[in-house]
C-alpha cells in the first residue's frame, strides 16, 4: 500500500501555485505581442490566437511538472512558433508563411514594441463584433486567458464562450477588421468601447462565485494591467487616464471591501485596509486627464471614486459633490445603472423619498438588476416600510450569483 507523503503532497501544491502565478505573469504581458506578431506575419488572427493559446495549455501542463524555464516568455513564443508550423503544415499553401517560421534568425522577434498590443485590442473591440464576443475575444487574444477561464469569470458556459470567440474570429476574417489604432474622428468612438470593455472586465473580476483560484487568474489584476497599457499608449487620451485613475481608485479599496470572505459595503469599510499609494498614484492619473480639458465620462466616474477616497470615514463624504458629478454624467451616460447609482447620492442629499421616487421610475429597465431591489429595499428601510424592504431584498437574493453578495442578503433578511 503507497501512502502520501504530506509535505511532499503540500510541496507539490505550493510549487504548481508559484508556477501558475508567474505563468499568468507572462501571459499577460506577453502573449497579446505574440499573437499580435503572429497574427501580422500570417495574416489570420484565428491561427495566431490558437497557436499562442495552444502554447499556454503546453506551459501550465510542463511548466507544473518540469519546473518554470530560464526564459518563460522565450519558451511561450517558441511554444507558439511550433504550433503556427504544425498547423500551417496541415495547409495546401504554406510554404512561403513557413519559410517566416521555420528559421528564427530571419524571422523577426516575435516580441516588439509594448504598442502592438494595442492594434490587436482595437480589432478586438470592433463595433461590428458583438459586445460579449468582444470581451469574450480580449480575455482569450490580449490576456491569454482559456476558454475554461473565461467562462468562469464570466458565469458562460464554456460551449458559449468557445462560440462567441469562434465567431468574433470569423468576423474579423471575413470583414477585413484591420488590426489597426483607429484616427481622426473615428478614435473617440472605438475608444469607448475599448475603455468600457476594460471596465467590464474589471467589474466581472467580482461575479466568480466560485472556483479553483489555483487556476483562476485575478481579472481585476488583468484590467488594471490592460487600462495600464492603453494610457501609457494613449498619453493624450483624456478618458483613457481617466479608466486608468477609476480602476486604480477601487483596486485601492478591495482590500477592504472583503473581509474574512464577507463582503463590506462602502460605507462600512475600514478605510485604513485602502491602499493609499494606489489612491495617490490614481489622483495623479485623474489630474493628468483634467489637464487635457477633454472630460468625458470615465473621468467623472473617478471624480465620483475620488469623492468617496478623499474621506476618513464615510459619514464624512461629500456627498452634494457626488451628487453634482452625478448630475454632470448623465450629460454623458444616462444609463439606467448610472442614474440608480446617482439615487443613492440623492438619497443622501434630498432624504430617502426622493431617491425612492427616483429608483421606481427605473423599475421597467431593471427590474431584472439585483442591485435595484437592493437599493429599493435600502430606501424602504430608511422610511421605516420593512416588510416591503424585506420583499425587496429576497428579490436581490434570488438574482445574485455571487455568493458574498448572498451571504450580505442573507443577513439582512434574517434580522
């Protein structure tokens, strides 16, 4: 009869976790400059994102096993290389792609400039994509996540985030999407959509209900790094700074926004767990983007986060500030989500009824939100209505997902 060892077995764990995580180091910073080379040099962004996620799938199996090697991102874009060339083997015409691959010293490195990330996260925000395929594509070509990784940070089935890449890829291929960073008037437009998949990104980092975190990779940590490059790229783009302050502002707070895996409202966080280096770094951002004098709505979105960070204690927020930013954003997004946020800062300001007034009126639009019943029940609460308040937050529990968010309900409905 064998028996394991227990420290060999615990061992062996911490060592596939160190693994794991200086992989999804490489990754992120590596395979969008691959696939992107690649992806020029074949002409088909579909062979150079398979053959890149192929390599990925190699370095988590080898990598576990026989250790990380010498020179990780070498060892990703070789990886990469040999499976562009056995797939282009099982083509009729291949030969003169081939000859590109075959031989490295004539071949130019497949890692360039940080920029050539960015081309290839304009192609992949095409508006002619659809938005859960853009996103689905961004995690799989620029961060190098896995179908199996999206589809949990995501709460997809796998088989429909194997689809909408599938698709995107398609699209690209038969419409001639140019991987290119879009100029002139066109810019602005196809920067939000890129901006706002970044942001999408960031806020499903928080919807995991569950899984291996061995093998989960942080989406917040990939956000935060993806709207790093952007406005490192994009250093006169207003709104781009000003994604970049925003994610910096909650990235501040999430240590504690759980705690003891138990979720902590704003309101209630111990704002000596924020992290203040990050908050001064993101007030830095924010000031560069007000110096452009080109505001826009990512920039009061961490206007808003800046009100909240300025504070020592919640009780001490400015909340007519809020509540004026608030005002000034619906100028530039009038979205359902923004304007119940903007309730609470009314709630705030005005008293509870008026906020109220205020969330009804979204009841058409977000009747499906778990976060609309939750606001709902909060305002009844405050007017003393808490039977209706209670019906409300079942209402939340049974749409959330998440389970801290559960647990958070659950709370309230048991008092």
């Amino acid at each position: 009869m064998n028996e394991t060892d227990p420290a060999a077995a615990e061992s062996g764990q911490a060592h596939a976790a160190a693994s794991d995580q200086l992989l999804a180091r490489v990754i992120r910073e590596e395979s969008a400059r691959i696939v992107a080379a690649l992806t020029g040099w074949l002409g088909s962004l579909d062979l150079a994102e398979e053959s890149v996620a192929e390599a990925i799938e190699e370095a988590v199996r080898q990598w576990r096993t026989r250790g990380v090697p010498p020179n990780p991102g070498g060892w990703l874009t070789q990886a990469a290389r040999h499976n562009a060339l056995d797939r282009l083997r099982r083509e009729k015409r291949y030969r003169e792609k081939l000859a590109l691959l075959a031989d490295p010293a004539e071949a130019a490195p497949l890692t360039g400039e940080p920029d050539e990330r960015l081309p290839l996260l304009f192609g992949c925000c095409h508006p002619a994509i659809s938005p859960d395929a853009q996103l689905a594509l961004t995690l799989r070509a620029i961060c190098g996540l896995t179908t199996a990784q999206i589809a949990r940070a995501t709460l997809a089935p796998e088989s429909t985030v194997a689809q909408r890449i599938v698709r995107a890829k398609r699209k690209i291929g038969a419409t001639g999407i140019p991987l290119r960073i879009p100029e002139g008037s066109e810019r602005a437009a196809r920067l939000d959509i890129v901006l706002t998949v970044v942001s999408v990104m960031y806020s499903e980092a928080h919807l995991v209900a569950g899984g291996d975190a061995a093998a989960d990779r942080d989406l917040a940590d990939d956000a935060l790094w993806l709207a790093r490059v952007v406005a490192h790229q994009l250093p006169r783009e207003a709104e781009a700074q000003g994604l970049l302050a925003l994610l910096l502002f909650h990235r501040a707070r999430e240590g504690a926004r759980a705690v003891d895996g138990e979720l902590v409202l704003l309101a209630d966080q111990d704002r000596a767990r924020w992290d203040r280096r990050l908050i001064a770094e993101a007030q830095a951002v924010l000031e560069k983007a007000a110096m452009l004098r080109r505001p826009g709505r990512w920039q009061l979105h961490a206007a808003i986060a800046a009100c909240h960070s300025d504070t020592r204690d919640g009780g001490d927020t400015d909340w007519l500030q809020v509540l004026t930013l608030y005002d000034m954003l619906l100028a530039y997004d009038r979205s359902p989500v923004v304007r119940l946020n903007r309730a609470v800062a009314l709630a705030e300001v005005d008293g509870p009824q008026a906020a109220l007034d205020e969330v009804d009126a979204l009841g058409r639009a977000l009747t499906g939100y778990h976060l609309w019943h939750a606001v709902r029940a909060r305002m009844l609460r405050h007017l003393g209505r808490r039977d209706e308040a209670m019906a409300e937050d079942l209402c939340a529990l049974q749409l959330t997902a998440n389970d801290a968010e559960r647990r958070l309900l659950e709370a309230r409905v048991d008092r």
